[in-house]
C-alpha cells in the first residue's frame, strides 16, 4: 500500500513537471514567435509610440486623419511604422509601382489571406496568382455582361422607387428622425441580395429588424478588421486557439454566414438557374465545376464589394449635400424634374458624376488598402522595403494631399473633376484616385456601383430636402468612424426633413415587405 501511495505521488510529481515544463515551452513558442513576427516592437519613435500608446487620438478624430496628417508632412509622401512592420504610402508613384509595375511583387499575401481567410474563404478578395486570374475572368464576363448590367439596373430602379422613396415619405410625413447610414446600408443589401443571388430579404422596411445575415456579416467583418489592427497577429491568434473573447464570436458569425450561405445555394439549385441573370445562377449555369465551398466564398464577395462600399459612399454624399446645399441644387436642376431616370439620362449627368467623385475623394468607402511585399524592393520615392512586409495605400490620405489636389484639397468642390465649355467629366488618374483600386485589380463593378449611386442620389435629392439633424448637424461637425473592412459611421447619420416643395411627388406605389429572418430568404421571381 505504501508503495503504490509513493508510486502515486511520484506520478503526480512527474505530471506537475511536465505540466510546468509545457506551459514554458508554450510561452517561450510564443515570445519567440512575438519576436519574429513582431519586426521592432521596441522602436521609441514618435510615430511608432503614438500608435501603441493611443495618443494620436488627443489630436485626431480617427486613425485615417492621423495617417493623413503623417503623409502629408512626410517630403516623400510616404511613413513606416515600425512596430507593425508596415510601409505607408500616398505616394501616386508608389502606388502605380504596387499596383502596376511590380504587381507580382505586392500580392495580398499569405498574411493577409489569414486575416481574412474565415470570412472570405477563397474568394477573389483573398487570393493571388492562377486561383485570382481564374475568378477575376469569370467575374469579368459576367459583370461585363450587357444583359447584367440590364437587369441590375433595373432592380435598382425598383428597389428606388418602391421602397426607398417610400420609406423616406413616411418618415417625412410623420416627422420621424431616422438614421440615413442605416436606411442606405438596408437598401444596399436588399439590391445585391437581388442582383447577385436572386433573393429578396426584404431589409428596407425600417420597423423590422436587419436580416440574420446581414448582422452576422457586420460582426465578422468588424471583427476582421479588429484582427489588422492588433500590433501582432499573435494577439488573435492565441485568442482564435483558445477560443475566446472576438474570435469565439467571429467564429459563430462566420458559422451563421456559412449556414445562410449554403441555404441560398441549396435554395438556388431547388428551383434551377438555367433561365435567371442573378451572378449566382450565371455562374452556377457556366461550364466551370464549383462546389459548395467555392460558391459561398463568391456569395461573400459579392456581399463585401456590393453593399457595404455603396452605402458608405451614399452616407457620406448626404453630409456633403447638407453642408453645401448649393450642390443639391445644381442637381436637382442638372436632373430636370419632368425627365424620366433612364439608364441613358442617369449616364448623361456630367455635374452629379463629378459629385460622385468628390465626395469619395474626401471619404472612400475603403480607406486603405493592404499587400504584402514578396522579395525587398525599393519604391520609386526611394523607400527600401523589406521582404515579406506589410506595404499599404491610403486613399482617404490621398484625397486629403495637396501635392496631388491643390491647395484647396480640404474642400468640395465637385468642379475640379469638370472641364471644358459644357462642363464634362474629367477622370483623374486611379494611381493619384485609388478609391476603385487601379492596375490589375481595379475594380470591375466599378459601373454597376456609381449606376447605384447616381440613382439614389438623383432619386433622394429630387424628392426631399434631407436635414443632418442633432450634433451631427452642427457646424465643423466631421465623422468618427468604426473598425471595419469599410467606412462606417459610429453612431449613424440622423436626419429629418420634409419633401421638397417644388419637386414635391404623390409617394411611389407601396408594395409590402416581406419578413427578414432566415425562412424569409425567398427568391424573387418578379
């Protein structure tokens, strides 16, 4: 008996020491690790000290003005910050360098493909080489596709006349204060829910709730971007092993995402695909073999390029309209208020398209853009950067440099983009504009997105006069925005109004909404 007690104890030792030395071993894996993937988390510069410590925010209102404020006083245009190992630039050279000239030297990377790689999976957001060549050219054919853009444009027009006007007359009529970022963003996902997957969520009824999908696809992508932000991607890492804390719910976002996703897929394939335009079917119909997994990952993108950028864009139009009403105007009397909102007159609108622009030049739906340098290189303002680092542009940096804009960069001004006697549209270079990407990954919605935006736009300003109301409304007031892979607006944008006078409209025919949980994913066989 006193030898299996001692033989016993003796097992406990050994278990103890064991224990002991694993966890050491463990946190030894783990600092040595912090320490190569961490490139100089003791560097004491000013800019590398303010970042960690936070105290850029006694100055700034958010991140993306501090970085703006750092290029601009940088001769090169250009900033490291070493403690995230991260080169960056609002240098339009340096730009065409990444995105043109060495474009195989700056992919996303595999950095940035684990960042994102729960919620985008494969998708063309996510990937490099053959695998990007492959869906770029799917995706290409199809939004290149006469009869898609035909379709989508008609689903907008819809959606516009239906339910967003709708929805703005009774909440004028009744006095209502509403938040226009929520409207918008409502609206976005209910016209790429049609356009892409041929379902209608039925999101823009404002006393019902966001669909289940929608809000599990706010939190993975908030929380994806939390993941970029932390000083060392062991940070998230350790926190995804361990599930715990914003990865225990980025990973029940990511599973409702995942469950929606393959109920849109099963739901597709029940009732067929052969004779329907949404992108999904279209692809779903094409010779090339996709399984689940991979049709998900398309789902997401669609998601993440068509709704969320096009409702940042639209929010942040309407606080320029409301600072500068002389603009609203000029497109009220650019549009005519007896013309029809064809396709063909929306294209014809030279003013509102300079708007457009404007406006995301001083607030780009994407604010920044990451890629990670494959073999060290040096940028063509002279920056070395390494291999294997992070190299970023910043487009809301960019809008904001007057090196590229002029003096008067800070201000609205929709002329700039205007030339000539009739005042046509003048496109600026997409390497000193990088708001659609440029090079090789520029965007191929591009069309599809300001066809959205100007119907919206023209629509809106046409039929009210849209107050910014409260805080947000007064004087020097600007935007604090949230983590995200988007601009998003903390707190929303409150607005009221009443419907303009003179263009004042009998309300569209009101056609009611559907539920918006999982079981109202329906599809839309109008």
């Amino acid at each position: 008996m006193d030898d299996a007690l001692e033989l016993s104890w003796g097992a406990r030792c050994a278990g103890l020491a064991f224990f002991s030395l694993s966890i050491f071993s463990v946190a030894l894996g783990a600092v040595l690790l912090l320490v190569r993937r961490w490139p100089n988390p003791w560097c004491g510069c000013h800019v590398c000290r303010a970042y960690l410590t936070g105290s850029w925010a006694k100055d700034f209102t958010n991140l993306a003005d501090w970085y703006a404020h750092l290029l601009r006083e940088s001769p090169t245009g250009t900033v490291q910050v070493h403690v995230l190992g991260c080169t960056v630039t609002a240098n339009p050279a340096n730009v065409e360098y990444m995105l043109k000239t060495r474009f195989d030297n700056f992919p996303k990377g595999k950095r940035f493909a684990a960042l994102l790689g729960d919620l985008l999976g494969a998708g063309i957001f996510n990937v490099d080489g053959d695998a990007w060549r492959h869906q770029r050219k799917m995706a290409s054919l199809q939004l290149g596709s006469v009869t898609v853009r035909s379709y989508a444009y008609k689903i907008v027009a819809q959606e516009v006349e239906t339910r967003l006007l709708p929805a703005l007359a009774d909440a004028a009529d009744e006095g209502k204060v509403i938040d226009l970022q929520d409207v918008f963003r409502r609206f976005a996902f209910d016209t790429v829910c049609k356009i892409s997957f041929g379902l209608d969520p039925g999101c823009l009824d404002l006393d019902m709730p966001m669909s289940d999908l929608a809000n599990a696809f706010d939190t993975a992508s908030r929380l994806c971007a939390m993941r970029g932000a932390a000083a060392s991607p062991l940070v998230w890492k350790m926190k995804r092993m361990l599930n715990i804390g914003s990865e225990r719910e980025l990973k029940k976002a990511i599973k409702l995402v995942d469950d929606l996703a393959s109920a849109m897929i099963l739901q597709r394939r029940t009732l067929g695909f052969d004779n329907t335009h949404d992108l999904l079917s279209r692809f779903m119909a094409s010779d090339v073999a996709m399984d689940d997994k991979y049709l998900r990952d398309i789902i997401v993108s669609f998601l993440l390029a068509g709704r969320d950028t096009v409702a940042s864009a639209l929010t942040t139009l309407f606080i320029h309209l409301h600072k500068n009403p002389e603009v609203a105007a000029a497109i009220r009397a650019e549009a005519g208020g007896d013309k029809p909102s064809t396709y063909e007159h929306l294209m014809s609108l030279q003013y509102t398209h300079a708007v457009l622009f404007e406006n995301m030049r001083l607030f780009p739906p994407v604010q920044f853009d990451s890629k990670f340098c494959a073999a060290a290189d040096v940028l063509p303002d002279g920056t070395y950067v390494e291999g294997e680092s992070r190299v970023m542009y910043h487009p809301y940096a960019m809008g904001r440099t007057p090196s590229i804009w002029g003096a008067d960069y800070e201000a609205f001004r929709p002329d700039r983009w205007l030339t000539g006697p009739g005042g046509s549209f003048a496109p600026a270079s997409l390497y000193k504009y990088p708001v659609f990407q440029a090079g090789l990954r520029v965007c191929l919605g591009k069309e599809l997105a300001i066809t959205e935006m100007k119907a919206v736009g023209v629509a809106v300003v046409k039929a009210f006069d849209v107050e910014v109301v409260g805080e947000n409304g007064r004087s020097g007031w600007a935007p604090t925005f949230v983590p995200g892979l988007t601009a998003s607006i903390s707190g929303g944008l409150p607005v009221g109004g009443e419907k303009d006078q003179e263009q004042r409209r009998a309300s569209p025919g009101r056609r009611t909404t559907r539920g918006v949980g999982e079981a109202s994913l329906v599809l839309d066989n109008t």
